[in-house]
C-alpha cells in the first residue's frame, strides 16, 4: 500500500503551530510534492484565485470534477476560538470555503473549542461563548452562508473523539514526527482530534471534501490523509483534499503577519486611527523623494499597501489593475496610494462591523449538530 | 518543585498493557516505591486485605485517615466493555471499590467505551450497550452498591476530554516514556484520558481519592500523580492514592491468568462442565501417590485451587485455616480438595448468576451523570 510516507520529504517539515518563514512558495510546492493550483480549472475563480493568492493544492481534480458535474462534496474549516479576534489569514480561509460553498459544497464548521480550552486555560462555555458570539458571527461577516453551513463543538462530537481514538492505532509516533518534524503529547492529541475533524462529514457519506488552509497547516492534511489509506479496509474514506492559499504579509514587509508584532497585523475589527497609523507605516515602494517618484515610478510588487489592496480590499481587476498603472508609472504618489489604501480599509472596516452586528443576532439561530 | 520523575527508577516500567511477568511483588514495591500495605490501617479488612493479595499502595495514610475520621474522600475504577465476560481480576477491584464505598468513599465507575471502541472496532453505542447489559450488572453482582455510585460513558464526559487535552500539555514524551516504558500515539491519547477519569472526582470538590488496580495499572496512577503537580498552580488537587492487589494465578502456576491461555483461567460466568475440567487439571500442591500424600502431606503454598479457595471462594479465615492444616497435614487428598475446589466453585457461579440476572433489571435505572 503506497501512503503519504513513501514520498521522501525533501524539507525539514513545517510546523503548523510556530512561526517558520517560509519564503519560496515555489519551493514548498516541490518538497511537499503539492499541484500548482490551476486557476483555469475553476469556474468564476475568486479574487484570491484570480490574483495568485491561492497557489496550489492537493488532489484538486476530484474537486473540479464534482463543482463540474455537480456531485456531492463538502468544505471544511475550524474556528479556533482563543483568540480574541480575526485576522486576514481567517479572512482569506473564509473567502475560500465560500467560494466552494457557492459552487456546491457541502460546508462543515467546527469549534476547536477542547483546544482553546486546554491553550487558554479558559472553560469550554467560555469558548463556546466567545465563538457563539464573535468567531461565527464574523465567519458570517466575511460570506459564509450560515444557513447552509453545519456547525459543532468539537468537544460535542462523540464521533469525531471515537474516530481520533481509532486512527491512534493506525499511526507510529515515528510517522507522526515526519509529519509534524516533532511529537509531543498535546499536539498529538490535538493533531489526532482534528484528523477526526477533516474526516468526519465522511462517516455519514462517502464523498471528496476540500480544506481551504495556510501552507503551514500542511502537516494536518497530510496525517488526514495518511489515516485515509491506514484505515482502507474498514472506512473507505476519500483522500481529503486541500487548497493552499499565501500568507498576507506583514506591513513592514516580513513574511507573515504575526500576532506577536502588533504592528505588523491588522485585526478584523480594528479601530480605524490604530490602521490608518500601521498603514501610515508600511513598507512602502514608493521612492526616496516625489521626484524621483515621479521620475522612476513606484514599486506595487514592494509595496504592502498595494498588496493589500490586491489580495484584500479592491474586488474588480480592472480598478486594481488602474492603480497599479498609476503607481507603476509614478502618476499614483505613495501618500495617495497610502491615502487609498485608508480609505478602503475604512470602507471595509464599516462594512465588516455593520455585517457582524446583523450576524450576531443570527448566529445563536444556527444549524449546530446536536449529539 | 519535586515530581514523580525525580524518584530514579531502577527497574524498566511495568506496561500495562502487555503481559510482562511480574515475579517477585517485594521487589516492585521498592522499585517503584510503593507502601508495603499495612492491614492494621483499615477497620474491618475484607478478604483480600486480611489474606495478602491487596500488597503495596501509594499514599495510603489520606485514605486511612478520611475512613477513620469520616471525611469525604472518593474511590473509582473503570469497565473496559469491549471485553465479553469478566474474570477474577475484575472480581478482585471491584471487592476494593466496594470495600472503600462502605468504609464511606463515594464510588465513581466510569465505561471506557472511548477506548473499547478504538481497540475493537466497535460503535460507541455497542460498547455502551455492553456495559448496560453485562459489564455493570457484573459489578453490581460482584458487590457494588450501585444505587450509591456515580456511572459515566468517556465519550460523553466533555470535563475528562478537556482535562486530557490539559494535562497533555504538562507532559513531554520522554517523561511519558519514563513512565511506561514507551510511547506511541495511541496509548498517549488512552492515558491522557484515564488521567482525566482519575482527577474527574475532583474537579468539582477536591478530595483524596482511591483507586484499587492490579500492579500493572501502576504508570496511569503514576501519570495522574505526575499530572497533581504540575498543575499544583491552576488545580490543587489532591494526590490520588492507589492500592493494588496480586494477580489471581493461572490454574497452571503461571503468575498470571491470562485470556490467552484460556485453560488457564476461568471467566465470570464459566459454564461449570469447563470449570470444573480445568480445576481438574490445575497445577497441584499434592504428592505423587495417595500413600505419599497421607505421609509427607499436601503443599497448599503450590496449589492452584488452594490458592482460588483463598484468594475468591473461602470468606471464612477459620473454615480456610482448617483446609489448610487438613491438605498439610495428608489428611486431606488432592482429589478432595480439587472436589471442593468444584462445589465452592458452583456455588459461587450459581449465586453470580442469580445476582448478575437481577443485577441486569436495574442496570437501565442508575445515577448516570448526563453531559
């Protein structure tokens, strides 16, 4: 039986609870033996589809073909309720399992709310509180149809313990380390318990299903998938597939946005003189002077307001693709640029909070699994 | 701080999962420095207490001291039902449990259908149906005040599952590995679970706490101890003590009956036609000739059914005292005391029977804790 393992893994593995920078996605593609994502294979492919955010996946066709043909199959994502807010990795996720949602899928919501529990030392009710009153809500906020979503508690789903139970048996704690670079006991519990998570809308049906993911949440596709071809014999699951989008990078130009950098992340909600500032801020590819900016142009690929505005906050292509000509041709000034990027943060911003006021009154309404 | 790791251990750990022979009970008390049991400690010692098979315990004195002066301290223990029938073993922790629930220890029994149905295969509701219908009726034919006893299913106590996601995080793989000699996936997810069962008494009232295994149970109690300390900061709870009994040996002189060999064992319930070949043919303290016998006398310390009258089929000490000095003495014959072996073991098997019968009508109207 050939499994995930027999591909010899080129790169050390990535750890999806750190906080490796990971600068080549060309590079991950290859060592983690990743499909390029095919934009054309899609229809009405979506702003992060269109602009090169999403870059690749694993065993996208069976997708396609069922967003094609019309067959079942569903998109899964987990609210992680610890945090005290959203970010615009939870933004492009949730954009991600809309999109399938729109075209067919079957979407699957769980609240890791065991994990938030034993991470923050806060109760399960509390957990779920915080998710019941702002994780969902502003899932809805960003475009998940809630109406058509299947909500849990992770901590409810007797099924999804059982099954972490059973794939226990069907992983060493070798493989578990080439999958996840380390082991240690409350990762495995957490990594196990969210294998059940990927798999479970295939205990009731049969079906292919996709994970909308960072890159660094890799390792748990993989060891979902592994667990597909261990438990052949009794289970016949689908190999779950994934699609990967990029980081948003931070605003001084780093890699990632990171919690522990305040000042590099903007937070969904977040009060608008603290983003103007931060925006104020960014790494910028404007020019030294409006001289020379005039003269040699700006610099979009540099610029994380621009980057912004690409992967975030401007929808059409043609408007995008108007600014970038402006900056580009230094007509744009990196202040208006700055000033543009202000302004449709603010925009959204309102947007965001108005739609999550209307979501709250709704989320409590929601079509949870009861066990 | 000082922990259960600072203490060397000099003897590999005992894996409670196989089926290591243990041979010399001394020795394991002070290899994993145990408290050599003190009979003298416990008001009205029952069978196995006065007769040596409860040998060693951990922390004792709080449980001696909770009896004495009447404070509230608990006892638990776990049904495995994956398993079709009980044994002697399963005999011997339930007259413990039910030892301590009349010396006033609040009984908690818990169905570890989380695991049975990882182990077996089986649905949650299988093993839980198991358990309704055999495994507590059994415990409750066996001695268990069931009326006074709080019953829960793993899978759907949610405080256990948090609490194991907890304590995996107070706990490194080589510290696991300490304790029970390796580590794998599976048996890091069982253990984490038991470790939540035995501090669950606790979570609302903190308390000592009991629990009566066989000595290869030791590394869970090890565990759970460890897990007391490091989470002094948080949950200040008290250090479970446990107690632990010999095994019950193989009719053959092994240490240990095993479900491997099943002529070396008898189950609860056994078809008598069964029990009594196997009586018949276990390992004999008798001489080579009935003439031999009379003369140099029987060696009941090396008779297999002397030692079932002891350990399970004798309540008396002096009805057991007189079989004794009559097989040392020659006057009685292996064949007598074989044929006595037999009735003692109708008798019992016809009254676990009857009380396993009326046992099962009340099974559906116990103190489950709901969730």
């Amino acid at each position: 039986m050939t499994t995930e393992f027999d591909k010899p893994i080129k790169e050390p593995p990535i750890d999806p609870w750190g906080s490796i920078l990971i600068e080549d996605y060309q590079r991950m593609i290859e060592s983690f033996g990743l499909e390029p994502f095919d934009v054309g294979a899609f229809p009405k492919p979506n702003r992060l589809m269109r602009r090169g955010a999403v870059f690749a996946g694993r065993d996208l066709k069976q997708i396609a073909e069922a967003v094609k043909l019309k067959k079942k199959f569903y998109v899964l994502s987990g609210i992680m309720p610890s945090a005290e807010k959203v970010h615009f990795g939870t933004k492009m996720v949730v954009e991600q399992v809309s999109y399938f949602q729109q075209h067919g899928g079957k979407a699957y919501v769980l609240v890791a709310d065991l994990e938030a529990a034993a991470t923050r030392g806060i109760s399960l009710e509390e957990a779920q509180e915080r998710a019941m009153n702002f994780h969902i809500p502003a899932y809805i906020a960003l475009g998940l149809d809630a109406k058509k979503t299947t909500f849990y508690f992770q901590s409810e789903n007797k099924e999804v313990m059982r099954h972490a139970y059973e794939f226990a048996k069907k992983i060493t704690l070798n493989e578990f380390r080439s999958i996840y670079g380390h082991a240690d006991p409350s990762r495995i519990i957490s990594a196990l318990t969210q294998a059940g998570d990927i798999l479970y809308p295939q205990l009731k049906e049969k079906m292919p299903g996709i994970i909308p993911v960072g890159v660094d949440q890799d390792p748990h596709i993989r060891l979902a998938r592994d667990i597909v071809h261990r438990t052949r014999s009794t289970h016949k699951f689908w190999l779950p597939s994934s699609i990967y989008h990029k980081f948003t990078p931070a605003l001084n130009g780093e890699f990632k946005m990171s919690k522990s950098k305040p000042e590099s992340m903007i937070e969904l909600p977040e009060d608008m003189a603290s983003v103007r500032k931060k925006i104020m801020k960014a790494l910028s590819g404007g020019r030294g002077s409006l001289e020379e900016h005039r003269k040699l142009g700006g610099e979009p690929e540099k610029d994380m307001v621009f980057e912004l505005l690409k992967q975030h906050l401007v929808e059409d292509d043609a408007e995008l693709k108007d600014i970038y000509d402006e900056y580009k041709s230094g007509k744009m000034a990196t202040g208006e640029l700055k000033q543009l990027g202000v302004d449709k943060m603010e925009a959204f911003m309102s947007d965001f909070s108005k739609k999550l006021e209307k979501a709250r009154k709704i989320a409590g309404k929601l079509n949870f699994v009861k066990f």
